[in-house]
C-alpha cells in the first residue's frame, strides 16, 4: 500500500505539470486554432528563466513570478510578427513555422545557457521530505499535486465567471460573430497566446526543482502534452486535466509494472483513444 501510495503521488505531481503545459496548448488551440509545436519551447524557457531569475535574486518565488511574465511577453510578440501573418493560410503553415520557432528557440537556449543541464533547489519552504509511513516523500511534490488542482479551478473561474473569459469562450465559438459585436479579435489572439504561453513557463518553473534543467526538456513534454490533448477532447479543459491525470499514472505505475516497455504505454493509449473515440474523451462531435 505504501508503494502504491508513493507511485500515485508520483504519478499525480507529473500529471498536474503536464496539465499546466497542455492546458495552455488546449486554450490556443481552442480559441486561434493553432496547434503550437513551440508550446514545449515555452516551457523550456520558463524553467530557463526563472532559474536565472532565482540565481541573480536568491528568491525562488520571484523567479517563479517574473520569469513566466517574461516568456509571456516574448510568446505575444512571436504571434503578433510571426504568427498573425499566416492564421488565414493552410495549417500547413501554422505547424511548419511553429516547428521552425521550436528550432530556433532551443538552439537560443543553447547559446545563451549551454549545453549543461542545471539543477535548481526547492525553495526552504518546500525542502526537506515528508514522513510516509517507513518512506519519505518530498515536500515540494506534495506541493505539486496540490498546486495543479487550485491553479486549475483559477482558470476555470476565470473563464467561466469573468468578463474576459466570457469574451474569450465567445470568439473560441464563434469569431465573426465576436468581431461583428465590436471584439477586438487580432487584440484578443495576442492575449490569448501569451496565456498559453504563460501557463507553459510556469509549468517549466514549477518543474525546474523536480528535474534538471537542459535544453532537451521542452521536446519529451510537447510529445506527452499532444498525447494529453488528443485523449482528452481538442480544446477540452475538463480533457486536459484527465488526460494529464491518466498519462501521468500510466507512466508512474508502468515504470513498476511494465519496466521498459513503459516508454510504449503513452503511445498505445493515444492509439486506443483514437480508435474508439477519435474526438477524444471530452471531444464534442462536430
């Protein structure tokens, strides 16, 4: 029970991280209809950032503020010079250049930082383990799982209660419909892609003490955070967080059970998913 317990927490404070990371992907697709293969590069450079942050300041909870801003700015600037000049063209456009950001972003990273990778400490409020019965389990993923949760409900709220959600909720169902109202869309898209891009950093600087910090993390968590959206419902919210929830478990659990052959798990759910329910678990049919 013990072991079961440890790999659910596990499974739970990676999932809540994936989450966060395919949330903003969801919402950018959800309202823009763009799928971002850059998003990982967000949260790359949000773990990036605020890792310098907190080393110039000593303050891991400024870092953990300023550091996904900074990304935000950077992601709305890409979308109104990049992005914008190619929403009316084939999708084909959207993803090559999206790809070639992906590209150009993590070869920065390597520049700017290099090719090490870099381990950032939990703040001393979050330090230390936690006793678990004869285990010790660390405070910070505990914190984690409970931090993915609340932040959820916040964007929930946020998109179900507030006049900017509602705007938001009103151009994902209908654009011309928003813009014939008086909505300033292209104003909109821009605010919208800096959430996305907002939520993605702060996954990477939430992620920053519970792994190492390298220019290779954004790629393994764009692949998983496409699986998460496409199991849970393109656009889906209520999708995004069960999708993350299950392929967090699988890989905790598979690690136990599977050994190597987890690295197939994740694969083989998107397939299943696809085949019995191509919209997804949340998907709405057209």
């Amino acid at each position: 029970m013990e072991a079961f317990a440890v790999n659910l927490l596990n499974g739970c404070s990676w999932g809540m991280l994936l989450f966060l990371i395919a949330v903003g992907l969801t919402t950018v697709f959800g309202v823009l209809g763009v799928l971002n293969f850059a998003h990982g590069s967000f949260f790359m450079l949000g773990a990036y950032g605020s890792m310098q942050i907190m080393h110039l300041f000593n303050s891991f909870w400024l870092g953990l503020l300023v550091g996904p801003a900074l990304i935000a700015l950077l992601g709305m600037a890409l979308e109104m010079g990049l992005l914008r000049r190619v929403y009316g063209r084939d999708v084909s456009y959207q993803l090559l250049l999206t790809f070639a950001l992906l590209l150009v972003l993590d070869d920065a990273v390597r520049i700017i930082w290099g090719p090490a990778y870099h381990v950032v400490e939990a703040p001393p409020l979050l330090a230390g383990s936690f006793a678990f019965f004869t285990h010790s389990y660390p405070v910070y993923r505990l914190f984690l799982v409970a931090a993915g949760p609340l932040l959820g409900l916040c964007l929930w709220a946020f998109f179900r209660f507030t006049h900017w959600g509602k705007i938001i909720r009103a151009a994902a169902m209908d654009r011309d419909m928003a813009e014939g109202v008086g909505i300033r869309v292209p104003l909109l898209f821009t605010l919208v892609f800096g959430l996305g891009t907002w939520l993605a950093a702060v996954g990477g600087a939430l992620a920053a003490p519970h792994q190492s910090v390298g220019p290779s993390m954004g790629e393994r968590v764009i692949i998983e955070s496409f699986i998460v959206v496409v199991v849970g419902g393109l656009g889906s919210f209520p999708g995004a967080f069960v999708g993350a929830l299950i392929l967090g478990l699988i890989e905790s659990f598979g690690t136990v059970f599977a050994g190597r052959a987890q690295m197939a798990l994740p694969y083989i759910l998107l397939a299943v998913v696809l085949l019995l329910r191509p919209r997804g678990l949340f998907g709405r049919e057209a």
